[in-house]
C-alpha cells in the first residue's frame, strides 16, 4: 500500500469537507437513534424510516444483529446508540453495553455483536458528517455518508437491511442474502434522544 497517496487522499479529502462546510465527527457527546431516508423517493415523514438492531443468528456466548428497519423487524431491544472514537455502541435499554457494530464492507451488511465472553476492539471505521444541506448528521462509513442502501431479505424473517456500497457487488453472489437490483440508496441521519 502507498502510505504517501493514502496520506494525500485523506488531506484532499479533508480539505473539500471543509471548504463545503461539512464537519466529520468521530465522537458525539449525545445517544442517538439510527434513522434511514430514501433518496429517490418521497419519505413519510422528516426523519426517516426508524432502524433498529434486527436478528441475525446466534451462538454460545454471543449474538449477531444487522441494521433493519423497524417496519420489518418490530423490536427494539437497543434503543440508545453512541457514537464514540469512531466506533458505534448499541446499549440495552438499562443502560448496558455489550454490542458494537462490526466493520462494514463493500456488499456488507452493518451488523452488529453482542458479547461478554469475547473481547475484541470495535473497529474504529464509522462518523457522523454534520452539513449545512442536512438538518440531522449523516452516519458515514470509512468517511463516506453517501454509500448506503435499503435491501430487502427474501429469507425467512423478511427483514429489509442497511448495507453498504451495494455497487461494489454486482454481479453479486447468491450468498448475499439480498438482490442488489431491490435495493434503494438511503442516507442514515443520526437523530438525537430525547434528553
């Protein structure tokens, strides 16, 4: 890998988010809720379709969630996220943390895992973008805000996911869970709790 080009890329970058007035946050100092708004269609409303922590298998000693919307998975057992050194902490609704979202790649769902047996440091790849053209920030992955999509699941639970740069995967793989021709690009604003 070049060091020097990745070094450069990343001041580029930084430069033209603050020429446009953006703001990439890796820490926010308030617990937020996850909410998904299409961006080629009309939304119900202001927000955004509530997303919560849907089911995505388990094991001893520890479970998996994906990102889905609440409309397809109709609980919430972790009802408060944060968002802190880039990573992202899902908490119970007693306070407790013992979920982090995983690193999202390309053709990825943003999954999450529950787990107090294993120790294992969150990746440090997710932000929040503030802009001037967004009431609400915007959940980025790897500093981009722009790559995420709504993809329903034919599989048994039927639960529509959050995942990220679905382009990437095209032609994709039967082990995807999801057609990528279904799936709709969203961005992800990070809405504040009520205090």
């Amino acid at each position: 890998m070049d060091f020097r080009a990745l070094f450069s890329f990343i001041l580029t970058f930084s430069a033209i988010t603050s020429c446009l007035g953006q703001a990439n946050l890796g820490h926010l100092t308030y617990n937020f809720t996850l909410a998904a708004v299409n961006v080629s269609r009309p939304n119900a409303n202001a927000t955004g379709a509530p997303l919560v922590l849907g089911q995505n298998g388990a094991s001893s000693g520890i479970s998996f969630y994906v990102t889905s919307t609440y409309h397809t998975f109709p609980y919430n057992d972790y009802p408060s996220l944060a968002l802190i050194d880039n990573t992202l902490r899902a908490y119970t609704s007693s306070g407790e943390w013992i979920t982090n979202a995983t690193e999202v790649r390309s053709g990825g769902f943003l999954g999450w895992v529950t787990t107090t047996i294993y120790l294992k440091p969150a990746p440090n790849v997710y932000s929040a973008i503030m802009s001037p053209a967004h009431e609400f920030p915007q959940l980025a992955a790897h500093g981009i805000r722009d790559l995420w999509s709504l993809c329903p699941s034919p599989g048994l639970l039927g639960q529509t996911n959050v995942v990220f740069n679905v382009s990437a995967d095209t032609p994709a793989p039967h082990s995807l869970g999801f057609k990528p021709e279904d799936c709709y690009e969203v961005l992800i604003n990070i809405l504040p709790m009520n205090s």
